[in-house]
C-alpha cells in the first residue's frame, strides 16, 4: 500500500480541489465575460449580471418543466440542454427589452457610467423580484439524466485504491460547454467583422463612429451575446450545484472578482480571472487533513483539520483577492479596457 | 463657384461663443487646400464643422453641388468625406491589418485592390500588419490613420494636423505621401501648426483668424506674401 500513497493524494486532491474547482472556473468564466463585454462596450460595471443570470436559470427551467411534462427527455443528458438554446433566445431578447426601455434612454443623455451603475442596480432589484415573483425564492433541483460519469465505488473497485473519484456528468457538461462557448466568442470577436467592429468600438468610439460602424447595431449585439453567456453560466451553475435566486445574487462578488483580476475589459482576462478565483476559493477552503495523512509519515500526521480557512468565509476570499488586485495592480493581470 | 466641396460663411461654436464668425473654406479634387492660422483662430472648428460635428447658425456645406448641410457625419462619411482627428486616430488595441478594415466597414465588395494600395502606398504598413497598432512609432500610426481614412475610397480626406508631434523628417514624408494621395484625385484638406511646409504643398491656403478667412489665397502667393509672412510665418 506504501507506494500508492502518493496517487492515492493526487486522487484525493483531484476528487475535492481540482475537478470541482475547473468546473466552478468555467461558470465564473462565462459570467465574467458577460460582465467584461458590457464594461467593454457599454461602459458601466453590470451590477445586474447576477439577476439576469438567475432569470435566464429561471425560463430554462420552466421549458425543461414543459418538456418534462411533455415526456421529452434527453436520456442520459440533462433535459435544461434541450431548453438552453430557447432560453438563451428568450433572455437575449430580455436583455434588449430592458436594454430598449432603461439603458437607451440613459446612453441618449450621454450618462457618466456611475449613473449607469446605479441603473443597474434598480435593474438588478428589479429582476430579482420578478424571479422571485415568478418561480419563488425556494431552492430547486431541475437536474435529471445520469449524474455520474465516474462514480467513487466504481473506481475503488476498478481500480483497487482506497481512494474513490467520482466525476460528475454536469463537472465534465460545464467544462466541455464553457470551453465550446468561449472558443465561439473569441472567434467571433477576433475573425469576424462583426466582432472586429465591436472591438473598434470599445477601443475607441468616435473613430468607429468615423469608420461608419453603427453604434447601435453593437450595442444590440453585445447584449444578445451578454444574455447568451449569462444564461448558460446560470444553467451550468443550477444544473452543477441547484438554483436559488439569492445564490445567484451571491455570485455577484466572484464574478466580479473574476473579471477585475483577469483585467476587466479584457475577455481573456475574464477567463484566466473565472480559474484563479474558482481555485482560490476551493483550494483554501479544503481540509487537507487525509491529503498530508498520506503523503507525511505517520508520526507526523496533522492533529487539525488542516483547514485555511472554513468554507462559510469563501465570498470573503473573492473579496481579499480583489481588494489585493486593486491594491498591487488595479488594471489586473491583462491591461484591459478593450475586447 | 465650381469647387467639389467647400463650405459658405459657416457661423457657430460648440454651445458657447462662436468659434467660427464668417469663415469659408473650398477644395478641388486632386488639390490640396491648407487651413493655417494662429493658436485659437478655430482651424480645426471649421474642418469639424465641415464634417458636421459642430452646430451651426448660420452657413452651408456643399459635396458635388449637393447641400450636404443637414447630414450627420456618419452619412458624410458614407457620402465620401473621410476625416483623420488629431488625436486617438487609430484603433490602438487593434492589428495595423484590422484597422485598416475598420476603415472600410462601411464597404461590402472586395477589398483586396485597396489593401493592395494601402500597402504600396505605405509599405511599413505591410510590414506591420499583424501588429498591434498602438506599439507602432508615431509616424508609422499617423500612416495607419490615413490608411484607415483612405479605405473607405473617399473623394475627400480631411487631415487634422497630421504632423503634430513627429519629427521634421517624418513630417516631409508624411507630406509626401499627402501629395501621392492627392495625385489619386481625393480632394485634401489640411489643418496645419507648421504652416510654411504646408502651404509649400498646399493648391490653396486659408489664413483663419479669430474664425474668419483672413487671406486666401494659391499657397505660393500666400508664402510669398509679406503681410502673411510677417503675421504667421515668422518673416
């Protein structure tokens, strides 16, 4: 047994710290790319993002109810991935709807982006209620499918090893989806006119305004694609962990952490922000107790937990993180401001 | 009057005073009309002004012997007038290649003849075309904002003191390549701090001071004049 002890932490240290924490990397991810392309191109911090996450949860789940009812299913996958293209739809339109009847107004009396935030917040407050008003503030499970690729006592038994590793479908769904999805987005801002001309326009205004570029018809982009990402990180999430408004509203903080580590502005940034805060915030809160059980000698084995800290203080890691970042290097790790 | 595009007695400011009192300014295609003028005198107004970015109380804009005096600048800039702003006239996180398609957003054909162009008429550009645009020197990116204004295939460019803040041996080349451009058949209109050099490329020359058109005149007799010579161009 002796030698397997240092696979046995790997295995340990892979089932708890690092295929959790990949997975929770890829949904803060695609939430702080949707909060960095409206910094990038509407100029203002989204305080809504989180709400607009947790509405686009929200009409997910009521078509994968509607399926459900139906008897649609998508056998072992999740039946939410049958209706994620439709509530993507649906939220993009939301985005515009609000983006039509509040924001507008504020961009035609050229509004300092803290006016804009402050908008947010009523956006935020405003949606909240309307999540709430529609599908209640309770906690809710709407996964269904298989839930695991790798079950613990399979791979005990496959492989031999005390230790288990369970992998769960929606761990490996998050990550394969996330990946796809940010490979599209950067395609799209880097190869296609389109995305090329919404770049211009948050590099700088008035010379895509020269250009011909129509401010308008980016702006209108922008949110289809801010409703898109919003709601499959919300979905992921749900679908990963379960939904509850007020979590989603929680997620504000490492989301925005996320996006001003990685530089906010910056879609690269976002992405690099969403693993460092995800893994921050898993590997600090995990006891390492049975991971130094195998690896130190018996006589040497921790009394304590070996706990950094506990996980009800997770939010307070984002928190120290961007409080450092804005201290050492407030433009975070990629300079931003630009797609 | 038969010019290609000029503006009459533009009157106005930007909400305040008037910054333009009576001022009017023409050009040809294939010729070169310069705006000199001491520090304040509403030079660069009055080519904003013509591109539409300035309210006006008074005065007319013409492009082609149409009344372009209500149109926004985007729809003079799909008219044809391209303009290059003094300052943040390039897209500094973006390639030199995609900045130069930025430029010619508003065109749906080919653009593989203007690339073509741009490239022969600023072969530096070639060179540096995956790079980002804001690590480029300072002459290299005022090539890339009028590379960027040219590919719109503009009848007339519009130039905001091109010059400020290079060298004097990159200010000749820059003129030029001005004198290249203008032997295509692009109307140019020049906004200049160095008023000497570029009256001696300048078709026409517009003194303007405190708004209004001063003298006018062919850019040689506007040199060779000693009243403007004693007032702006240091004698």
């Amino acid at each position: 047994m002796e030698n397997y002890d240092l696979l046995n932490a790997i295995i340990l240290l892979a089932n708890f710290v690092i295929v959790p924490a990949l997975s929770y990397g890829s949904q803060l991810a695609l939430a702080a790319l949707g909060i960095t392309l409206v910094y990038a191109v509407l100029r203002f911090s989204n305080f809504a993002h989180g709400d607009l996450m947790a509405f686009g949860t929200m009409i997910a789940i009521l078509i994968t109810w509607l399926f459900q009812s139906w008897g649609l299913t998508a056998g072992v996958l999740p039946t939410a991935l049958i209706a994620l293209p439709f509530a993507m739809a649906l939220t993009a339109g939301f985005c515009l709807l609000t983006d039509r009847v509040i924001y507008k107004f504020y961009r035609e009396q050229k509004s300092q982006p803290v006016v804009f935030m402050i908008v947010s917040v009523g956006v935020m407050f405003i949606m909240n209620a309307i999540v709430r008003f529609i599908i209640g503030p309770k906690d809710r499970t709407f996964f269904d499918g298989e839930k695991f690729i790798i079950k613990a006592v399979e791979f005990k038994s496959y492989t031999g090893l005390p230790e288990g590793l369970s992998i769960k479908s929606t761990q490996v769904l998050t990550i394969v989806i996330a990946l796809i999805t940010m490979m599209m987005l950067f395609y799209f801002l880097q190869k296609t006119k389109m995305g090329k001309s919404m770049r211009a326009y948050s590099n700088n205004e008035d010379l895509a305004l020269l250009s011909g570029i129509n401010p308008d018809r980016v702006v209108m982009i922008t949110w289809i694609i801010v409703g898109m990402l919003a709601t499959i990180a919300g979905v992921l999430y749900g679908l990963d962990k379960s939904f509850k408004p007020f979590t989603y509203f929680q997620l504000l903080l490492p989301m925005f952490a996320a996006a001003i580590v990685g530089g906010i502005g910056n879609p690269l940034g976002a992405v690099a922000g969403g693993y460092i805060i995800a893994f921050s915030e898993v590997m600090l809160t995990y006891a390492y107790k049975k991971f130094f059980m195998y690896l130190l000698p018996t006589n040497l084995e921790p009394s304590g937990l070996m706990q950094f800290l506990s996980t009800d203080y997770k939010f307070a890691i984002s928190f120290i993180i961007l409080v450092i970042v804005l201290i050492i290097r407030p433009t975070g790790i990629f300079r931003g401001k630009t797609l | 009057m038969s010019n290609f595009f000029y503006s009459q007695n533009l009157v106005g400011g930007y909400g305040g005073e008037n910054i333009l009192n009576d001022c009017s300014i023409s050009v040809n295609k294939g010729e070169i009309s310069v705006i000199v003028g001491p520090n304040g005198a509403g030079k660069s107004t009055a080519m904003k002004a013509m591109l539409g970015m300035l309210k006006l109380s008074q005065g007319k804009v013409f492009l082609d012997e149409k009344d372009i005096s209500n149109l926004s600048p985007q729809d003079r800039v799909a008219s044809g007038i391209s303009f290059v702003p003094q300052t943040m006239n390039i897209f500094n996180e973006l390639t030199v290649k995609e900045n130069l398609e930025m430029g010619a957003y508003l065109r749906d054909d080919d653009l593989y003849q203007t690339f073509e162009e741009m490239y022969s008429l600023f072969p530096i550009l070639y060179e540096k075309k995956e790079q980002v645009a804001g690590e480029l020197s300072g002459g290299q990116r005022q090539q890339v904002a009028v590379g960027r204004a040219l590919m719109t295939q503009p009848n007339v460019l519009m130039l905001d003191e091109p010059t400020a803040g290079v060298s004097p041996v990159v200010m000749d080349e820059l003129f030029d390549k001005i004198i290249e451009i203008k032997k295509t058949g692009v109307a140019i209109i020049i906004v200049e701090q160095n008023a000497k050099q570029a009256l001696n490329i300048a078709d026409y020359g517009y003194v303007l001071v405190a708004g209004k058109n001063k003298f006018t005149g062919k850019g040689s007799e506007l040199l060779n004049d000693s009243e403007v010579r004693k007032a702006f161009l240091g004698g």
